[in-house]
C-alpha cells in the first residue's frame, strides 16, 4: 500500500464514512430533481441495507469497490454504502474501455458496480474475478445485485481502513494512487461544515460529479454530517441549473470556475433566491466572473482551494462578517499551511514559494511510488506543486504553478497521458503535451507532433484517433507539426511555456 503510514492515536466510529451521518438528524437527506426524497432515519437505514448487500458477496474492509456510475440520487447511495463496507474507487463513466482497463488493474478492485445492462466497456476491460455488482432500481429506491457467498463479511471499517481510492494526475509518469483513509474523509467533511458554517437547516445542489474529491465533500458528506440535505442532481446542467435553484431551494451549491461561467451565460436578471452563499473550488476563479455572481445571487463568493491528497479542502475564503480577501483562496482550515523553499525552510509571510501542507486531512502516502513519496513528503509537509504566498493575515495568495499537470477547467489532466496515446499513431514519431492559457477554462490542452519520415496524418485525424481512447475532455484542442521538439538545455522537455514558445 502507501509507503508512508501513520497511527492513529485512538480510532471511534465517529472517525469513519457511516460515523458522519448524524443518528439524530430528522429532516430530509437525499433529494432526486424529480421529487424523490428520503429523511436521514431513512438514509441510514437504507445505507445499511446496501451494505449488507456488499456484504453477502464477501465484499469487506480491505476489498476495492469500482464504481461506475452516473451522477445521481443512486450514485449518491452507492457511495455511502460501499465506503461503509471497504474502500469506495469511483469512476468517470466516460472513460473508454483502454482507461476502464489501466484503472481497473491498477486499482486491483475486489468488485465492479454498474447499472444493470450497462457500461459495457467498463466489463470489457474488467480483470478476470472481478465481482460483477448490479444497480437494479432507480433513483432512492435501489438494490445491488451480487454473487451470493457462502459467508457474510462481518468486519466494520475503522477509522484506519482505506475508505476512498482516487487517481490524480501525474506529470512525468503514470497517475498516481491516492488512498484516502475512513478518518481522512471524516474530519474533511467537518472542517468543510465549520468553515461554511453549515447546519441542518442547509441545502447543498451538488452539481459536481461523484466520482471526484469536489463533489463528494463539498456537495455530499459536509452537508450530510450536520443533518442538512443533498440535492442528487444528474451533474451540471446550464439549461436546468437556474430551474433547479428556484425548485430544489438549494442553500448553496459549490462548482469549478467554468460551470460557474456557463451559470452566468444562462441567467435571468438577478432575483432573491434561497442561496446564502455560491462556493468555488478546483480551479481559479476568475474576478469578471467573481463579480458576475455576486450581482446575480446577491450573496457571498466563497473561494476555496483543495486537491485530492488534501481530501479536498485545504483553505476557504470566511463568510461574512469577516472579510474575504480578493484574489486569495483563504486561510488554512483544520489543517497547517506554509510556504516552503526548495532546501525545506518556511518562508516568512510575503515570500513565495511551494505551498505545502499537513494535517488530518491529508494522504499519508501515494501507493507502490516511493520516487513520488521522496519528492512531495519532506520533514512531515506534503508538497502541493503550486506556488503561493502567505500575508500576515494568515491568507493564502496563489502566484503560479509548479506541477506540468493541465487543469482543465477543474478536470486535472496528465499530459504524460495523452504522450503516450500519440505515440501509439504510426505516423507520429514524438509528441509533447502542454497546456495552452485560455480565457475561460484556464488551460485548454495542446500538444506538438513530430512525424515519421514519410508519413503523413491531419490534425484532425490525429484529434479523431485520440478520441476514440481517450474521454472527451483529454482530447487536445490544438495540435501542430513541427519539425523538432523544442528542449531544454539539458535535452529535457519542458512543457511549462511551450505554448509561448509555439505562439500558441
């Protein structure tokens, strides 16, 4: 597993997935866009008769649950029930059957779920001996479907068990794994609840999918540990947002910059709504944007800033009446930051530097990758890859990126990634992938390509050959031809600038 482990001093029930869903919350839990609903009693029953259900299979604490799923009022009770069994691996049910097939092996998940008579090419590539899990039902009235065993799995997670397995992008090598523990995802869920001052009273429209870190805190486990409610949306829609605000009476909903983006190029004049507050998170927002909400909503802006090795959150802009600084993403939240040079020293505020970070929230260690390990985890800090600085306020500036990773307007994208799909064309002798600066996803994906004598490949060719292994959102938006690949002085590539340096 990680080659970085940590004991927990004492381990409670309260330090796990099941733990954070309150026995003496009442009011509604879960909420379907059509209507659907179930109180939290009910949730908590329900959950716990999912679970047995992963249970009769033989399904436990240490087995890996692949789930692939859409978003949704099922996906949403999926996920609690196998994170109260073992450890949940969500998936994008976009990926293609090559990316079902690495994540899959990689993984060595114990189970797959899907909807019954669905995702077939996430069966194609699943491992011999993967236990086959159907979804029949619909909406908040579901059951899983498993191989019967001859024996139960009796044992409950603790708060040291593996509760969530996530890839994150790499750079110069293959994603890497990212095993988040029971008491990871526990105190994430609470310090994202104090930090929006959530009570049971709030309402959260989870627009984000379920299958990434965003989603699954912010929009499902903080509002769900403080008895408030969740509204199970299908994932972002502009056409529907402004309808289900008005219908759903949501209290906030958190989302990346771009879907932010599409919600003010969809909206109708600004008009009282039941929000309190709009949260932003995964990527920068941009202030036109910012601005843009807070004139429709007529609420506060809160920016925050996570990544997956943090459990998401890692700092959050306050709400009123304490001040928000402009373009900060706050101040540290349940956990430390500081600004490191690059002997380990901490930088006085106003120096910048690495922003790293460490507390309860964050990964003890990236799994089977000690060259990973020995480069993000120094003197008890983990490494976050983005420059930043402190003020004497404790508020968090970000000033650039240090990682090679492409964020793609929120989607983190390896290029090493579609690198090696490119190469796989016969008409491609070297490739390159960078990301190109763009107005409103931040980065968009481009890459360079260097052809074998002889052949000959459009651009447009190489973008439909992508396409069909790879998801949608890792398709490059530009490609050129040239004739060399632009190189360091020492013979390395260097993606950062590229996009300069190819007047892109």
């Amino acid at each position: 597993m990680s080659d970085i482990t940590t004991t927990s001093d004492h381990s409670s029930p309260a330090d796990t997935v099941a733990g954070l869903l309150p026995l003496d919350a009442k009011g509604p839990a879960l909420l379907g866009v059509d209507g659907d609903v179930v109180d939290h009693e009910t949730l908590r029953r329900e959950v716990d008769r999912l679970a047995a259900q992963l249970r009769s299979a033989g399904l436990g604490p240490k087995d890996r649950i692949a789930i692939v799923l859409p978003n949704g009022p099922e996906m949403a009770l999926v996920l609690l029930a196998t994170m109260s069994v073992g450890c949940a691996a969500p998936l994008n049910p976009k990926y293609r059957e090559d990316e079902f097939r690495f994540y899959l092996d990689d993984l060595h998940a114990s189970a797959l779920v899907t909807f019954e008579g669905a995702s077939p090419e996430a069966h194609a590539a699943a491992p011999g001996g993967m236990i086959p899990i159907m979804v029949r039902g619909k909406g908040l009235a579901i059951d899983l479907v498993a191989p019967l065993v001859g024996k139960s799995s009796a044992a409950r997670p603790t708060a040291d068990d593996h509760a969530l397995v996530l890839h994150t992008s790499g750079t110069t090598s293959r994603p890497k794994i990212v095993p988040l523990r029971q008491r990871n995802l526990a105190r994430s869920a609470r310090n994202i609840a104090s930090s929006l001052e959530l009570t049971a009273g709030d309402r959260s429209l989870n627009v984000m999918p379920l299958f990434h870190i965003h989603g699954m805190m912010a929009g499902l486990l903080a509002p769900l540990s403080v008895g408030g409610s969740v509204v199970c949306t299908p994932g972002f829609d502009a056409f529907a947002f402004h309808r289900w605000v008005d219908e759903m009476r949501p209290s906030y909903y958190s989302a990346v910059p771009t879907m932010h983006q599409m919600v003010l190029a969809r909206a109708p004049a600004p008009r009282p709504t039941t929000l309190r507050f709009v949260r932003s998170s995964s990527a920068a927002l941009p202030k036109p944007v910012l601005e843009g909400l807070r004139e429709l909503f007529d609420v506060p802006i809160i920016e925050a800033y996570g990544m997956t090795e943090a459990s998401h959150q890692m700092t959050s802009n306050p709400l009123p009446p304490e001040q928000a600084k402009p373009g900060s993403v706050g101040i540290a939240r349940g956990i430390e930051v500081a600004i490191l040079d690059a002997e380990n020293n901490v930088l006085p505020p106003g120096e910048r530097g690495e922003v790293s970070v460490q507390g309860a929230t964050i990964v003890d260690g990236y799994e089977n990758n000690p060259s990973a390990n020995a480069s993000a985890f120094t003197n008890g800090w983990f490494r976050t890859g983005d420059e930043g600085m402190l003020d004497e306020d404790g508020f968090l500036f970000l000033t650039g990126r240090l990682k090679e990773q492409i964020n793609r307007g929120g989607e983190k994208i390896s290029p090493i990634e579609i690198d090696e799909v490119l190469l796989r064309h016969p008409a491609v002798a070297e490739a390159v992938t960078f990301a190109i600066p763009h107005e409103k996803l931040g980065e968009e994906i481009g890459a360079a390509v260097v052809l074998a004598v002889g052949m000959e490949v459009t651009e447009s060719e190489l973008r439909a050959y992508l396409g069909e292994r790879l998801a949608a959102f890792k398709v490059p938006r530009r490609i050129v031809f040239v004739a060399e690949i632009p190189k360091g002085a020492t013979g390395k590539i260097q993606r950062i600038g590229l996009a300069e340096k190819l007047g892109l």
